[in-house]
C-alpha cells in the first residue's frame, strides 16, 4: 500500500511540475512584478534611443502595452541582437521584442508569437547611383549591414556560400553596430551599398540627403518578404499562447501598424 502511494504521489508530483513548468514563465512575471524585455535599440522606427535617453519604439510600445495587460512594469534591457537568444536562455529576458524576423534556423533556438508586422529587405545606394536593381547588380559592392540581422545573413550568405547570388563577385561585407555609421560611410564612398528592412532603410534615407532606396529583388525576381515576431524561451506553451492572445488584438485594431507610423516620424525628428 505504501509503495502504491509513493507511486500515486510521484505521480502527481510529476503532473504538478509538468502543469508549472507550462505556467512558470507568467508565474514568474506575476511574482518578479516587471516583463522583462530584450531589445537592440538600433533599428529605428521599431527601437532607438528617444529624446530622453532611453529605448523608445513601436516595439517598446507593445512591450508597454504587454506588461500593462499582465498587470506588472515594464523593465528594457537594451543589449546586442545577436545575444537576444542567448539572453532568453538564460532567462536574463522574459521577452525579446527587436524587429526580429521569424525564420526556422530561429524556431530551433527560441519560440515566437504571431506575426506582428511584415518586412522587406531593402537596398539602399548613393542617389546618382543608376546601376543597382536587384542583388546580383551588386557584384564588387563593400555592402553594410546591421550586425545579426536577416540583412546580414542574407548578404553574408550570398558572398559566402557556393552558388550564392554574390559568390565570387568581389563583393564585400562590412557588419554594422549602428546604420547611421554606415549611411556616412555610403556618402563617403567607403560603401557602395546597404541592405536592410523597409522601414529602416526609408528612415534613413528620410534623415539621410542624397541617399535612396528600393525594395531588394533577385535577378529571377524573388523577393525577400518576411514576418517579425515576439521570441521567447522555448517550451512554453502557455507563456506564448497568453502573448498571441494580447497581441492579436492590436494587430487587429491596427494598433501597431499606427505606432509604427508615429514612430517613424518620431525617430527621424530624433536624427
């Protein structure tokens, strides 16, 4: 009888932790009393550094609204891209929210909400600059990117990889911290070309005279359409379904489309 017990009771012991671990992240939350959010406030108009000094965004305004509707403060942590996983392993964040584009190579390390906004990568060229129209036109190009973003891997892979679409052309990649440093070494011919998200590139190019830019097609006219998403740690279930619940309702309203907008003009007034 004893022994059936034991049995009974590591049982529900085990279904007891099973039910917490699904739970644990919005426990934690509740009981930290703060949403604590990762971003790389650098990719204006969805994070940089506001007037007075601190993350601002339309990415740190659904962090905002997030931790409003869990009842708890918003904490911003403001660290490197390309440690964003990293920092969701280790719990360091609750929430990665960074204009991060939802791939699969992604999907292996970290679990994503729904899609919040769609995204194009872009290039942007010197404005006399007539001879650029799809990636391949780029052959012999130094090409700046933002460092750990999908403008980095997709240019990085095309001068790399055998059969890449720059494979063996000349050109170049310089990675970037920030953009602004790479616009100024477009307009000082240091660059001949950058790649990057829509919006980005059309911000740069508004706060940026004697740049343009146009949406990044292959020769055989593929384009490079892609989708950002929340991430979080993976293996929890209910964290993420609790995250596409509340952020379902401002896509739908069309909230985040309108503060990405107003973002837009905010950081260009900003640089």
């Amino acid at each position: 009888m004893k022994k059936i017990l034991i049995a009974l009771l590591l049982c529900a012991l085990s279904l007891s932790a099973a039910s917490g671990l699904a739970e644990g992240k919005l426990e934690a939350i509740q009981a930290a009393g703060k949403l604590v959010m990762g971003t790389d406030a650098a990719w204006p108009p969805f994070e940089y550094i506001g007037a007075n000094g601190e993350p601002d965004g339309s990415d740190i305004e659904i962090g905002r609204y997030l931790a409003q509707q869990l009842g708890v403060e918003l904490e911003v942590k403001n660290i490197a891209f390309d440690s964003l996983s990293t920092a969701l392993v280790s719990n360091e964040i609750d929430v990665a929210i960074a204009a991060m584009t939802i791939t699969e190579e992604r999907k292996d390390a970290v679990d994503f909400s729904v899609p919040y906004t769609v995204a194009q990568q872009y290039i942007i060229v010197n404005d006399d600059n007539d001879s650029v129209s799809v990636l391949e036109d780029l052959a012999g190009y130094a090409i700046g990117v933002h460092l750990g973003t999908t403008g980095d891997f997709l240019v990085s892979d095309a001068i790399m990889l055998d059969g890449g679409a720059l494979y063996n052309s000349g050109a170049s990649v310089q990675q970037y911290k920030f953009l602004t440093d790479a616009c100024l070494a477009l307009k000082n011919g240091e660059l001949g070309a950058i790649v990057c998200d829509t919006l980005l590139a059309k911000n740069l190019c508004a706060v940026n005279p004697g740049l343009k830019c146009f949406e990044l097609a292959y020769a055989d006219g593929s384009s490079t359409i892609e989708e950002y998403g929340i991430a979080m740690k993976k293996g929890d279930e209910a964290f993420v379904a609790k995250v596409d619940e509340l952020l379902k309702t401002i896509i739908d309203d069309g909230t985040v489309d309108k503060w990405i907008l107003e973002h837009t003009d905010k950081a260009a007034e900003i640089e």
